[in-house]
C-alpha cells in the first residue's frame, strides 16, 4: 500500500501512529488558537468599558471611519476563508496544483486586505487622527463638512458631535488601531505562513495520507478572519446608531 | 506498574540521554524533551542567582533605617529586578519548563513530548526574552515594580521599562509553547492502559497549570503590549487625560497574575503529593479529590483577581463578590492538603531530603494561605494592602509553597535525571538550614507589616530596625543553605553514587526506566496495568534488580 508507506514515512519518531500525529496536531492548534482569543480579549474588555463609558466618542470615531473600505475588506476575507477552505480540500483530494492555486488566491486576497487597511491608516494620518501629540480634532468643522456634502446628519450624530470630549475620540483611536493593528499584525504573520505552505505545496509534501500542515494554516486563517468579523461591526458599525 | 518495560535491566543498558551526544551542537540543537528540560534547569539557576543577588542587596541595605548603602533609586531598581527576574524567569518556568518537560513524557510512557521543536523553541524564546530584561538592567535598570502599573509605567517611569515589558512579553510565548506542548501531550500520547485516573498526580497538577497558562498568559501579554504602544507610539489606552483608565491596567494584569500564583503552586503540589506518597509508602488518600481539586483551583483562581484591588478605587460590591471568591479557593487547597495528611497517617514515613522539603512546604505554605485570609478579607486588607504583611504573605506562598516544591522535585527526581545520587547527610542539613532561614526572614515581616511597615521602601521609622535586622539575618542563612545545596549538587554529577533504576523504591512509570534514561526513554513502549501508587505490590524494576543484585535495590 503506497499510501500506508507514504503515510509512515511522514509520521514523527516520537507518535505511534499517523492518526496521533494528526489528532495531536489539531489539538495543538485549537488550543492555540484559545490563547489568541484571551489575548484579544484584553482589548475587548478595554473597548467594552470604554464604549460604554464614552457611547457619544464611538458614535464619533465610528463615523470618522469609512464603512466602504471596511466593508469592503470584509468581503475580501470572506473570500479569503472560502479559498483557504477549498486548498485544505483539494489537499485533502490529493489535487496538489489546485491546492498550490487556492494558496496563491489566498495570498492575494490577503495582501489585498493589508493594502486597503493601509490606504485607511494612511487617511487617518492625513487627517491627524493619529493619538498623540499630533491628534486633532474639531468637532464643529467636522459636522459642517457632513452637512457641506449633503450627508444627513441625524440627531444621534448631531448631538454626538456636539458633546463629545475629544480627548475620548482620541481614546477610541488608540483603541483603533491597537486592535486594527494586531489583526494586521496576524495577517502579516499568516500571509508568511501561506508563503511557506505554498512552497511545501508546490515541493510536493502533502497527499491525502499527511496533511497537518495545511489543515492547521488554515484553521489559522480562518481564525484571523473571524476577528475581523467581530471587529467590523464593533469599529464601524454599531457606534453609528 | 508496567509489563513491557522491563528494559533497564533486562537487556543491555542502551546510551543515556546525557551520553547520547557530547558536543555544544548536540546540547542547543535537541529537540530531546529531557535535555531541553537541562537547558532550562541551567538557565533558572544563573537567574536564580541574579534573583537572590538582588534581594541580597536590598536586604543590606534595610539593615539600618536610615537609606545609606543604596539610593531610592537605585532600591526601588533592585527590587523590580528581584520581582521580574525571579517571578518570570524562575518560578514560572522551574517546575513546568524543567520537572514538566523532564517528567511528563516518561511518566505517561512517550518517546517525547508532542511537538519537540516547539519545545526547544520555546527556550530559545524564554532566553531571548530574558537577555531583554537582562539588558534592561544592565542599561540601567527599571523602577516599576513587577507589577508594571500603569499610568507610573506608561508615562511617568524615567528608567527601562519598554526592555523590560517586551521581555516579560516574550517570555510569556515561552511559557505558552511549554503549556501547549504539555496539554496537547497528556491528551494524546498516553501509553496503552494508562487512563486519566492512573495518571500520577503530578501530571494532573500541570495539566491544570498548562489550562491556566494558556488562557492567562496572553491577557498579561497584551496588557504589557498595551503599556509598549503607550510609551513607545504614545497611544493613550490608560491615560487618565484621554479618560482612559490606569485600574483597567490592574485588572487585565491581575486576570493574569492571580491566576500565575496558581502556575507557580500547582506544579509543586503535585510533586508534594508524588514525594509523600513515596516516603510514606501509601497510596495518595483521596486521589480523585486531590486530582481535581487541582482544576478547581485552576478554575476558580481565575475568578479572585479583585481581590488585589480593595484599595485601588473598585467597587465594593464587587470587592465583596471577589473577596467571598478568594475564601472558595481555600476549600480546593484544603482538601489538598487534609488529603496529604491522611495519606501520611499510618503510612511508614521516612524522611530523607525531598520528603523533609514536603514537610517544608506544608508548613510553610499552610501559613502563606492562612494569612491570605487576612488579605482577601476587605476590611484587614485596607490595614495591611502594601505593608510587609503582604510581602511576606506571598514569599511564604511563593517561596514556602513553590520554591519548596521545586527543591523536594529536584532532589526527588535528581537521580533520574542525573543518574547520581545526591549526598544524603548534607541534603538534608541544608533542607533544615533553608526552612530556618526562611522563616527568620519573614516571620518578622508579618510582624512589621501589621505594625504599619509600607512595602518598597527603602528608608523607615527606627522602631523597625530590631525586625529588619532579624530578616536580614534570616536571609544570610537561607542564602547559605542555598550555596550549600548548590555545591553538592555539584559534587554529585562528578561524585555522587550511582543511581539505580529506582532507588526510592517507587512506582511510578519514570522510575522503570534506566537512569538517566535512554533517549527514547523506554526500549518498547509500555503497558500500564496499575495506577502510580501501588505501594502493596512490588514494582517491575525492583523484582529484576533483586534477581540481580539483591543488596541494592533500595539505596
């Protein structure tokens, strides 16, 4: 059985068997990806006490944050979780050149996403809505602008920009792109992981009899992603209503 | 214990692992569980040292109430280097990342832990991050505390502190990859036959230290990360001009660092519960209490961080709920405990070095909780938060409860792991001298916190001096007891007895293999059939010795 063979071959010299190798694997992963929640979640708790101890400077920063990039990397790395899904597949088929291909699209639609997150860092720059000592803010010229280009201002905004301390915005900022920050950070960090799976791909080290490497990258990704999704609609979204 | 693992003795003696590669490559380049586990004892031990040089120097210095022998400064730089260095580079690492990564996969009959390379990864990663805290002392050190509070650390410290934090960070990873490995290792590589509850306690104990890394070790990164982007990109996230709040700081640390007392005591609780039921020659009382006794503390240790926030501006319906909380943990430690008593009662207790080290823990650290009682009660807190009480309070905690459980493990364990024996007589002179000077360093501190010593400082009112004096002096012998141990610690890797396979008579799994063991740690993986206790029936290796050389099976 060639398969069996090729399936011995990969195993370690300290597992007994393939289906530890891969259990442990799994498992290793998992709980890795455990401690990465509790290390996102300091700054979730910071951002809930925040948020509800400022509602009026989220209502503020989250318009000063633009839905259409937002959404727009959204999609990009949804799209991303559904081509990293298919490459663990057609690994799993044994269809290496499909797999090499999904890695590629995986890639890109990461690198996408960095680059729309840097066209954002870089508005926000522009606009001195960095923290520190450069952060500034005016409120008053900030509704002026909504209502000089025909946006509707509603009262929750309205009243929102009228009273906000802007010290708090800057607050939210800081909050902003620690988060935002991290997550790239992990996205720089899977995109080189990617790198080297591609290149383990394309040399040939995966069949259908090993592949734990490619499993547990993707459930990595997907992992990058899904904070993402919860960090889109707490960036952007709910502070607007 | 084991039916197929009779290899010691029965077929020719295969290479240790100490004679498995002799070069400085084959050393930093394992990826063998027991040799990383050697890397690790080496470096804790430099780091011990620098640790106690430390409080050597502060306790000079708190001979005489007046400040002479060093600056405010320079003091409140020689304590946060005490702290840092002793905390994250000694104690969280010397059970888990030495007697864990040694112990665990012989104990459970595997080759090597799950993921060996993750796990030489991890001291490169423990000693990168201790080089930055290193260097941050060598540049001048950092003045925080431990504790890092902010908003002194993230905007007013004039000293060090971004090394500093981003080492602690650093370390942290170390001690998640030590946690990951262990976790993933007692889910999924346990020999044939041995079930959850014949696991030696040992392993249950880091098993709930491992859960309790991995969920609180990355809090207390991104709490460090937060102060990083705080000084280093002037973000705000606890600035109080922005609104921010320097308490949120407290309570992430503390999520972490409460829960951290427990990775520093679990471990040795679980070597006090192997070393007392081989010295009493009895079978641990209570064993699925004791085992998950050991995941309620896990559990709830997450649970009881406020309780170092009385005073700091929190609630006080919240410090009710987290004072009622910290008592919850004593029923888990209690039951520990009464459950060690009771396995000694009637056993055949002798008392050679490790098992005088368990008795060193009882004591001491049934006094380290008993005065945390006194602290998780709201209304004693605000007399004694900050004082000397505390100080000695978590010194008896730390020292008489982990550091004790580490000593009893190394002595325990040494012939295992070194192949020699260590001398007896002077073990146990040193065990003595150690609890001694232990407790004449800090009973006295009790003392004077309750009587209204402040903790970190380094001048004081007159009427202290009698006591600190006292605690100095316990410091010197303690300090003494330690350069003994280490002598003939030494000695013994040149000049120490040979091992046999099982000089304590045990039977537990690691003790049916050679020692040192093979690379590989068993010839043939085992069997198991028994649990670790089994002290009523003859272990495998002792039956096979005595067919060979009948006089010295026990040494």
């Amino acid at each position: 059985m060639s398969s069996a063979s090729q399936a011995n071959e990969h195993v370690a010299h300290h597992f007994e068997s393939a289906e530890q190798q891969r259990q442990s694997a799994q498992l290793g992963m998992w709980a890795f990806l455990v401690t990465e929640v509790m290390f996102f979640s300091g700054l979730f708790a910071a951002y809930i006490i925040y948020r509800s101890l400022y509602p009026e400077a989220w209502t503020v920063g989250s318009h000063m944050l633009s839905i259409g990039l937002g959404g727009f990397n959204t999609i990009i790395l949804l799209c991303s979780s559904l081509t990293m899904a298919l490459a663990v597949h057609a690994a799993q088929t044994d269809k290496r050149g499909a797999s090499a291909r999904w890695i590629i699209l995986t890639i890109v639609l990461g690198l996408a996403f960095l680059g729309v997150k840097m066209v954002e860092y870089s508005a926000k720059i522009e606009h001195h809505l960095v923290p520190g000592a450069h952060f500034h803010l005016d409120p008053a010229q900030e509704l002026a602008n909504l209502q000089a280009a025909g946006v509707q201002v509603g009262d929750h905004l309205r009243h929102a920009m009228e009273t906000v301390n802007t010290a708090h915005v800057q607050l939210f900022f800081s909050l902003y792109f620690a988060i935002t920050g991290l997550h790239a950070l992990h996205m720089i960090i899977g995109i080189g992981v990617m790198i080297w799976l591609l290149k383990t791909t394309i040399e040939g080290r995966y069949s259908s009899a090993y592949i734990n490497p490619v499993e547990v990258s993707g459930l990595y990704w997907h992992f990058v992603d899904i904070v993402w999704i919860f960090l889109f609609p707490l960036l952007y979204l709910v502070g607007r209503h | 214990m084991s039916e197929a693992s009779t290899n010691a003795t029965a077929t020719a003696a295969p290479k240790s692992y100490l004679d498995d590669g002799s070069t400085i490559r084959s050393w930093l380049l394992t990826i063998d569980h027991k040799r990383i586990a050697i890397l690790y004892l080496i470096s804790i031990t430099i780091f011990f040292a620098l640790g106690a040089f430390a409080a050597a120097a502060f306790r000079l210095e708190l001979l005489t109430p007046q400040g002479d022998f060093l600056s405010a400064e320079t003091y409140n730089k020689f304590f946060t280097m005490h702290g840092i260095v002793m905390i994250f580079f000694f104690l969280l690492p010397s059970i888990p990342a030495v007697m864990g990564n040694f112990l665990i996969p012989i104990m459970i009959g595997a080759k090597d832990m799950a993921f060996p390379r993750l796990n030489l990864l991890s001291w490169y990663v423990f000693m990168a991050g201790a080089g930055l805290a290193i260097s941050a002392i060598i540049a001048g050190g950092v003045d925080t505390g431990w504790t890092f509070y902010t908003p002194y650390s993230s905007m007013y410290a004039n000293s060090h502190v971004i090394l500093a934090v981003t080492g602690a960070f650093i370390a942290g990873f170390s001690s998640i990859m030590t946690g990951l490995n262990i976790i993933v290792t007692v889910q999924k590589m346990r020999a044939p036959g041995l079930t959850w509850f014949r696991l030696p306690l040992f392993v249950w104990s880091m098993y709930a230290t491992s859960l309790v890394v991995l969920l609180g070790t990355p809090v207390v990164a991104i709490s460090l990360a937060m102060i990083f982007v705080e000084r280093f990109l002037g973000f705000g996230i606890f600035d109080p001009a922005l609104g921010g709040d320097p308490v949120l700081f407290q309570h992430i640390f503390w999520f972490y660092s409460h829960p951290a007392v427990y990775i520093m005591i679990l471990p040795s609780m679980g070597v006090i519960s192997e070393v007392i039921a081989c010295f009493s020659r009895r079978r641990v009382y209570g064993y699925t209490f004791v085992a998950f006794s050991s995941l309620a503390i896990a559990v709830i240790g997450f649970f009881v961080w406020g309780h170092h926030m009385f005073v700091s501006g929190q609630s006080a319906y919240a410090g009710v709920i987290f004072s009622f909380l910290t008592f919850f943990v004593a029923i888990p430690t209690a039951i520990k405990i009464i459950n060690w008593i009771m396995t000694m009662h009637k056993g055949s207790i002798s008392f050679d070095a490790p098992m005088l080290y368990a008795f060193g823990f009882l004591g001491l650290f049934l006094v380290g909780g008993l005065t945390g009682l006194f602290l998780s009660t709201m209304a004693t807190d605000v007399h004694l938060h900050d004082t000397y009480f505390v100080v000695s309070h978590f010194h008896y905690v730390m020292v008489g409860g982990g550091v004790m459980g580490f000593f009893a493990a190394l002595h325990y364990w040494w012939p295992k792991m070194m192949g020699r024996m260590y001398p007896e007589g002077w073990a146990k002179f040193a065990a003595i001298v150690i609890f001694i000077g232990f407790n004449l360093t800090f009973l006295p501190q009790f003392q004077m916190g309750y009587h209204g010593m402040p903790r970190r400082y380094h001048a004081y009112a007159p009427e202290f001096q009698i006591m600190h004096v006292m605690s100095t002096a316990g410091a010197s012998v303690m300090g003494a007891g330690y350069l003994t141990m280490f002598s003939y610690l030494i000695w013994s890797l040149f000049k120490g007895k040979k091992a046999s396979a099982n000089p304590w008579d045990s039977r537990g799994l690691e003790w049916e293999t050679a020692c040192p063991p093979p690379t590989h740690n068993f010839l043939e993986t085992p069997v198991v059939t028994q649990d670790a206790y089994s002290f009523d029936l003859p272990s495998v290796t002792c039956v096979l010795e005595k067919k060979d050389k009948p006089e010295e099976h026990r040494v």
